[in-house]
C-alpha cells in the first residue's frame, strides 16, 4: 500500500512566478506561443454595440422621464389643461384627441420644458399690440375729412338738444312719460296686417326713411316693396340671380313709387359677393359694388348718404363711394367672417361683428379700431347704436342682448333675451324709447329702455323671425313695427284703430 505524499510549502510564491515568467519568455522567444499585440486590441464598438449602447440609454432615459412626469402636478380639469397648452403655445385640442390625451400631451409637455415667464409673456404682448399703417388712397383721406367735417358739428348739436331736454323736463318726470307710453303699447299693441311676402323664406324687411314703405328681401333674390299700413304691394324688382340676404334705404329717399330721378334710393347685398345700388326707377341696377371675396352679409348707408358700408363672409368690412362705385377701404381685424354693422347716429363710428363673438368699434375719421368688445359666447348677428349715441345694443347666438355704455366703455346690461338666436336689435327711431329683438323662437319684444324690461311680446309668427323693424314716425300718435320670417310672411303690428292715442308722443319733436 503506498503511501500519499503531502508537498508543504513555507514562504511567498514569488519564485514560482519569476520562474512561469520565464518559461513564457522562453516560449515565446521559440515561437510556439502567440501573445496578442496592439493591433489585435478592438478600440471601437461595432455598430451592433452602439445600436445597443443607444437603446439602453434611450429606455433609461424614458424611465426616468416618467418618473418626474408621475411627481408633476398636472390639472385634471379639462379646461385648466387647455389654457396650461395655451401657455405653452401648443394647439389646445388636436382631432380625435380626449381629456385623457390631452392631459397626457401636456404633461410630456411640461417635462420636456418649462412654461414661459411672466416677461417673456410681457414681450410677446408687447409684440402683439404694434400698430401698422397701409398707405390708404387719396379718395380715402378726402372721405374720412368729409365725415369728420360732417359728424363734429351733428354731435355738438345732439348734445346741445340733450342739455335743452334735462333743463326742460326732469328725468324722472321723462321716465314717467315714457312708462305711460309703453304701458299704452302693452294694451294696445296687435298683428295689424299679415301677408305672404314672397316664395321662399323673407330675409330682412327695413321701413324707408320717411315710413310710407316697408322693404322685404328674400331668398329668392327679389326685393318687394309694401305700401304702409295698407300692406299693398307696389314695387317688385328681380334684384339678385342669388340669395339677398340684406337691405338698406337710402337716408334722403321719400315718397312712393313711382319715383323720378337716377339718384340711389336702396342698396341690396346678395350670397353672390355683390352689392346693388337701385334708383328704383328701372328694373336694372344703377350701380354695382364689386370686391367681396365671398357672401356678403349686411349692407348700411352712412347718415351723410355719400357711402356705404358692407360686412361678409370674407372676414372684412369695406366701405365704399356710392358716388363713383369704387371702394375706398377693405378693413380687416375680424379672425371670422364679419356679419352685424351699424352706423353712429353722428357718423363718426362704425360698429361691426362677427361669428366668433367679437365686436369691434371703428372710428371712421382716423381709421383705428378704438373699442374691442368681448363678452358674447357666441356668434353676434346683430347690433345697433341708440338714437342718442350713448349705447351700443348686440344682440348674438347665446340668446343674449347685452347694452355696452360708450362713454364707459363697458357692458352695462346683459339681458337674457329669448331661447333662441337672436335675429335683429333695433332701436326706435327719433327719442329711443324703445328697444325691438327678434329670435328664431318665433317671437318679437319690444323693450323699454329706461329700465330694460320687456314691454310687449309679439306673438304670431309660425317659424322663426329673420328681422323687424320700428316705423321711423308715427301716424297719427300711433306706433308700427314690421317683421318678417322664415315663413315667407311679414306682418305689421300697431296701435292704430284704437280709441286712445299714446299721450306725449310729440314731445321734443
């Protein structure tokens, strides 16, 4: 049996190594061992390890992105989320995108940059309020020195009449006179006449100046005049090949047909982008207002009755020289198509709207845009200045009528109208005693407009009201308004026929 041998060794192992060095000195000097050299050393990634060195550092870098996202207080109100994207500058809604995307998109937002600074909001408002001027024609600044020569002394006297009328008659005695009146229109007020106005649906029907015609467009492009209170056809004109969506009578037109002379009377505005200027003497157009890229939506005489203004579909008003055809100013400042336009009982101001809700108020002598006003949620269809300049009635799509003071320049009254759209805002002519609205709930208010309560509601309509109007003067003491409707009749409301006249309605004539 043999016996097992244990080695034992005592000390370092430095020997043993000196003595493998060596032996690997001695191999390779003999050729029989290859060490690897420089060359064979890889100094740089092949690209399959750069694909996925970058892969790493893109999940890592994604991990903790959303861990910092998952620590960001974030709104969860839908509406706070879309002004947060406002501030950013981001769109506050994309197609097919939900609050939950939405929020989602704003907090990849948030992580990748910071919101911008209350200075860096400063600067960009900073920015966004400088002016800029076009060079304008020369027949444009003729215009705008004519009106201001006109408009300067027709408001000194408006104002001169005002003064008169506080030192003859006390206000309240003034808004007992008028609750008398409107108490007398509250018993006495009725669908006098209705008629059948045309084919299709009625657009808009406007009294002439003096109050001895009643004008009614419709979609079927013609324009038909009524002879008041009779409601007795006497004129039918084919005014448009398309929809006309708009009259307006001149301020110096009187009489009834047949007329004498070729001196424009009426304007109509039609879906075709054109304007027609008619003497009414002949069945062809005096003139024709050319320049609107698309529909145009209301047409206006200035008081002067030398021009003319016109809203469209194009998003800008323009406002043209009835004289020689031509258009002397394309206004643009409306971000949606401009629909609503009246003119300042001085023609110094112009007021027009759009279907995004704004209001813009214009000053004709210098060309500035001098009052925004915002308020309406939706689209404003109508508006109309007071007979004494002092307010600013629109009328829009979210059922409202809201009175905007000018010398305040803020809204004074919001008044819930009807439930429906709000078609036409008109005050009475003359005093301004009274405000009218018509809706598409199929109904006609007339308003006081001392203490902006509904005085009589004018019921009788079978569809909606497209428009309605106050007669410009009384017949004898009596008050008239005409309407028309997407029933394709108009119908005049009055007092006449009663035994009692309103009391006081020649006051400050």
């Amino acid at each position: 049996m043999s016996e097992e041998k244990s080695h034992i060794h005592y000390g370092g192992l430095d020997n043993d190594i000196l003595r493998a060095d060596a032996g690997s000195d001695a191999a390779l000097r003999s050729g029989n061992v290859s060490m690897p050299g420089e060359r064979d050393v890889v100094d740089q990634a092949t690209e399959d390890m750069m694909r996925a060195r970058q892969q790493h550092e893109d999940a890592v870098r994604a991990f903790e992105q959303k861990a910092s996202q998952r620590q960001m207080a974030v709104p969860t109100n839908d509406a706070q989320v879309k002004a947060k994207l406002r501030e950013f500058g981001e769109p506050a809604c994309i197609f097919g995108e939900g609050p939950y995307e939405r929020r989602d998109r704003l907090r990849t937002i948030m992580a990748g940059r910071s919101a911008p600074t209350m200075e860096a909001k400063r600067q960009e408002t900073t920015g966004d309020e400088d002016l800029f001027y076009t060079e304008g024609l020369e027949e444009l600044l003729e215009a705008r020195v004519k009106i201001a020569e006109w408009s300067i002394p027709r408001a000194n006297q408006r104002l001169i009449k005002e003064r008169r009328q506080r030192t003859v008659e006390d206000p309240l005695e003034y808004e007992e006179r008028v609750d008398r009146f409107t108490g007398f229109l509250q018993k006495s007020m009725v669908a006098e006449v209705s008629q059948v106005g045309d084919e299709r649906p009625l657009t808009q029907g406007k009294f002439s100046p003096d109050g001895g015609l009643f004008c009614t467009s419709s979609w079927s492009g013609f324009i038909k005049f009524w002879k008041v209170p009779s409601c007795e056809p006497t004129l039918t004109i084919r005014a448009h090949e398309d929809r006309c969506n708009s009259i307006a009578w001149h301020p110096s037109c009187k009489g009834a047909p047949p007329f004498e002379g070729q001196t424009v009377r009426l304007a109509s505005a039609s879906a075709d982008s054109r304007i027609n200027l008619w003497c009414l003497t002949e069945s062809q157009p005096l003139g024709v207002l050319e320049g609107h890229e698309d529909r145009v939506n209301r047409v206006v005489f200035h008081p002067m009755g030398e021009h003319l203004v016109s809203t469209s579909h194009d998003m800008s008003w323009r406002l043209w020289d009835i004289a020689t055809s031509s258009e002397l100013l394309l206004q643009e400042g409306h971000s949606r198509p401009t629909y609503g336009v009246a003119m300042h009982p001085d023609g110094s101001l112009v007021a027009t709207s759009d279907l995004g809700g704004v209001v813009r108020v214009w000053d004709l002598r210098s060309g500035k845009s001098v009052m925004p006003l915002t308020g309406h949620g939706k689209q404003v269809m109508s508006l109309d200045f007071h007979p004494k300049g002092m307010f600013l009635a629109t009328a829009a799509d979210d059922h409202s009528v809201r009175i905007w003071d000018m010398r305040k320049r803020r809204c004074m009254h919001n008044l819930l109208s009807h439930n429906k759209l709000i078609s036409e805002v008109s005050f009475e002519k003359g005093e301004g005693r009274l405000m009218l609205t018509s809706s598409y709930d199929g109904t006609v208010k007339i308003w006081s407009t001392t203490d902006w309560r509904v005085v009589k509601v004018l019921i009788g309509h079978e569809g909606r009201v497209m428009g309605a109007d106050h007669a410009p003067s009384g017949n004898a003491g009596h008050h008239y308004i005409g309407s028309v409707a997407f029933d394709r009749t108009l119908k005049f409301w009055s007092t006449q026929g009663k035994a009692e006249p309103p009391p006081d309605t020649s006051y400050l004539a």
